[in-house]
C-alpha cells in the first residue's frame, strides 16, 4: 500500500490527515566555512560493509566518538549506529539545542489600498524572513556557539554577516530520504547579547537572504545531502 | 535503560553504601541498612525543546536507618547519634562530588544528564521509631537528576 495523501512516514514520525506537524519537523541548519577538523558521517548501505579495524566510531551519550578497534558483535546487524571520519572545513549544525520556542517570522511588507467599490488591494512588495533563537545556550560541543561568542566579543562582524548557508528542512514535506528544504545563501547570524543567569545565554538572530535554492535532504542529520530541484 | 537500575548500580559504589545493605523500595529495616526508594515525577514539569529532545526530572529518596541511642552529649564522649547522621552526611556529600564530577548514572545512549544533586545540603530526620528496639531513626536524602531525552530528537 503506498503512502496516502499528507501520510509522511520518517524517523518515527507520522504525518496523517488531520495530525498537527510535530515542531520538531521544522529544521533550521546554519552551515558555514572555518578551519580543517573532523566530520563523522554514519555507515549507510543495505549490507554491512567488510569489518576494517580502526576506522569505524561509535557515540557516546554527550556526543563524543569513541575509536572501536574491535569488531563489534552486533556488526552486521547494527552497522548504521557507527561512524566513518573525514576531513572538511564545512561545518553545519541544527539551531535550537535547548531552546523551547522559535519562530521563522517573514516580516511582510505589505500596502493596502481600498477603492472607490470597497476591494481592498494587498501588494507584498517583499519579506525580510528572520528567526531568533532566545535562548541559545553556549554549550560543549557546539562549534556555532564558540565561533559566534569569539567574533562577537572580538567585534569581527564580517564573521558573521553574510557568510552563513541557512538549510530551512520540512521534514513534514516529503518522504524518508528525500525530505524537502530551501537553502537560503549569504545569510547573517548575528548574537544580540551574552550573559543570563545560571548559564551562559547568547541569543542570536537568522536573517535570511531569499537567495534561495529549492531541493531535497536525503536525511536528517548534519552529513546529509542537498540535491537542488528546478 | 532501565534508569532505576542504574541508579542501584550507581548507589553500590558509595563506599559508604556499599559496606551495608542496599534495598529498592521495599526492604528490612535495621541499623544501617539503606533503602533507595523512586518518586514519580511530574510530566508537567518536562521541558520539551524544537528539536524534539525533552528535558526530564529523575527524582529518588534514599532512607537510611540508624539505632538511635538515648545516651546524653557528653564532653570527651563519642555520641553514638551524632555519629549515625555524620555516616549519612557522608553519603550525600558524595552524591554531591559526584555530580559536581560529572560522573553519572549510565541511563543508556539516549539521556544525557545535566545535572546531580541533592535537594537539601544535610539529611532530614524523617521520624524516631521509638517502638523498636533499640529504637530506629530514620534519615532521608532526596536526589534529583535532570537529563536530556535524546530519543525523539529528530536530529541524529
């Protein structure tokens, strides 16, 4: 039986007729250049591939790899819970780690005007889309928050003015493996402020650019593919 | 996972707790026995997060049980009482070390634990039971953990 209309299935998520979008399927990645350092991509495949020691990784709880240096037991049953590491000067990272609500705003503007019959007319001129992530905690781990509190305590607003790619993933859109996205290019996340109480509280801005490419993510996490569509 | 038993595995290397008997829930009462006791804890409470991850409260009681003695304080005298909530305080005070360390309960590949710690900076004189005999006091120290549920994180 193939999917019904508005029936998404993914990642245990199901989207049936009627069913609210969870938020969680509204996904914002920043994605940006900085030095060389390692990425970890999981093991796809239908099969497990040949066992080669020393080059496959698990995850620990806080987000650590761990070096496994002997075949595991659950090998050709579990292989897709291990890593394989390269190298890149890409980094991405999913927005919202901590945050309890968040918003994209489109901030329309609009101009009205109402003729001699009473037809109120609306033009959208243009939208300046942006989202704010308050709060957005300094945490271990995260590569974003270490680049945006260094810049913006070094006031190196060319850090972070223009140079970010913003995925916007709709994981409510699509099916498993091919989920939709826009990428908005040259977008600007600026932090507006540092501190709060028990911890360290940087509460940033997305502005997007409407420079934007339309395409799918082949999955959810930070070593997916875009596949841009016409 | 089952987090109650990680938290008895956790409480077994208490070098305080693991020179005496260690019971769940239910168990004998006697002189320096321990009894770790789970607490519900309110969903409301539960902070859920954009990504799908949610903040959660594990919260659990450990009793411990003491001969309470009627002997008076006197000067250059141990006092058996006094001595009894000292070997209580000593668990909570590691409790507390080991949050402050960071070494955990292993509630599994999914739950991330923020924090550990203890509710109150001493042990709660919960009640005498002054019709054992010798007569039992019992001591109560309130842990709360707070971890992050990664399972439904829709981001691997």
């Amino acid at each position: 039986m193939g999917l019904k209309k508005g029936e998404i299935k993914m990642a245990g998520v199901n989207l049936n007729p009627g069913i609210r979008a969870p938020r969680k399927t509204l996904i914002t990645v920043a994605e940006w250049q900085g030095e060389e350092h390692d990425i970890y991509k999981k093991v796809t495949g239908s099969s497990a591939p040949t066992w080669e020691a020393d080059k496959y990784y698990s995850r620990n709880a806080d987000g650590t790899y761990v070096l496994t240096t002997v075949e595991p037991a659950d090998w050709s049953t579990n292989y897709t819970m291990y890593y394989t590491k390269e190298s890149s000067t890409r980094y991405r990272e999913i927005l919202g780690t901590r945050t309890e609500d968040s918003s994209i705003e489109f901030n329309p503007d609009i101009e009205t005007m109402t003729d001699i019959r009473g037809i109120t007319y609306t033009d959208v001129n243009k939208t300046e889309p942006q989202q704010n992530l308050d709060p957005f905690y300094v945490l271990g781990g995260s590569e974003l928050s270490a680049y945006l509190a260094k810049n913006a305590l070094e006031n190196n607003i060319s850090k972070y003015s223009n140079c970010f790619n913003v995925y916007v993933i709709t994981a409510f859109l699509g099916e498993e493996g091919e989920y939709g996205a826009v990428m908005h290019e040259q977008c600007s996340i600026l932090p507006t402020s540092m501190g709060g109480d028990s911890y360290v509280s940087m509460p940033i801005e997305i502005h997007f650019s409407n420079v934007i490419t339309k395409g799918n993510v082949d999955k959810l996490s930070e070593d997916f593919i875009f596949s841009p569509v016409a | 996972m089952d987090k109650s038993q990680a938290i008895i595995n956790f409480l077994k290397t208490c070098p305080t707790i693991a020179n005496n008997p260690l019971f769940f829930n239910f168990g004998k009462v006697d002189n320096n026995v321990n009894q770790a006791m789970i607490k519900a804890d309110d969903k409301t409470l539960q902070k859920p997060f954009i990504d799908g991850s949610v903040e959660k409260l594990y919260t659990f009681n450990i009793d411990s049980f003491k001969s309470a003695s009627y002997n008076p304080v006197i000067d250059n005298r141990n006092d058996e009482n006094s001595e009894d909530f000292k070997q209580v305080q000593e668990v909570m005070d590691w409790i507390n070390e080991q949050g402050n360390n960071r070494n955990f309960p292993n509630f599994g590949i999914d739950c991330f634990i923020d924090s550990m710690e203890t509710t109150t900076e001493k042990p709660e004189l919960l009640i005498v039971d002054a019709q054992k005999n010798p007569p039992t006091a019992v001591y109560r120290i309130t842990v709360k953990i707070i971890y992050i549920d990664n399972s439904k994180r829709i981001w691997d």
